[in-house]
C-alpha cells in the first residue's frame, strides 16, 4: 500500500494523529496506511517509544547517533534548540562572538529599505 516508513516518520504520524481529532480510519487513508500497522505503531511506540518503533525494522539498526542522549528531556531541549536556530536563519542572523568574547548576532545581509 505505502512505502517504508523509517521510524522517525512513524512517531511523526502518530503524534499527527494523537493531536488530531479524526478517526483512525480517516487518518490512516489519508496518509496511505493501513490500519493494522498503524496501530502496531502505536501500540509499539506505547511500549517502547522510538526505539520500540526501530525495534522492528531490520534494516535500521539504531535512530540515534552515538553516545546521545536519549532521554525525553535532552530530546525536547533540543528540539527547542533547533526551533530558535531556525528561526534565526530565517531571519538571517549569524551568531559570532565579539572582542571581548560575548556572543552576538549579526545579521548577513543588509535590511532591504525599499
């Protein structure tokens, strides 16, 4: 029915439709997923959260690089980090420390005043 899915896509899926107010029916169409493995999903990623979901793909041996650190908490904070840096580069701001060592943020390109 769909292509593979890594597991990362899957627990985006999942949180989609635990934030949405579909039914699961709907949801699964609308996504090209079937019924049956979307719940495995779940029910997999109620277990064991991502790694319960990459637990079962045998090509995919682990998500996370190498020494992170896999706790909720480092996950969100860095999910946080990655919003403000994406947010700053739409902005067009660089981060650079001055003399003195204190960071600050420049901006790459002068504002347009047209």
């Amino acid at each position: 029915m769909s292509k593979h899915l890594n597991p990362l896509q899957k627990e985006f899926l999942i949180h989609k439709y635990k934030s949405g107010s579909s039914k699961m029916a709907d949801f699964c169409a609308v996504n090209d997923v079937s019924i049956t493995a979307f719940k495995k999903w779940c029910r997999q990623y109620e277990e064991g959260g991502l790694a319960g979901l990459a637990r079962a793909d045998a090509e995919l041996k682990d998500v996370f690089p190498e020494g992170a650190d896999k706790s909720e908490e480092a996950l969100k904070r860095e999910i946080l980090r990655l919003r403000i840096e994406l947010e700053r580069l739409k902005k067009n701001y660089t981060v650079r420390k001055n003399e003195s060592g204190q960071t600050e943020y420049v901006r790459l390109s002068p504002k347009n005043t047209k």
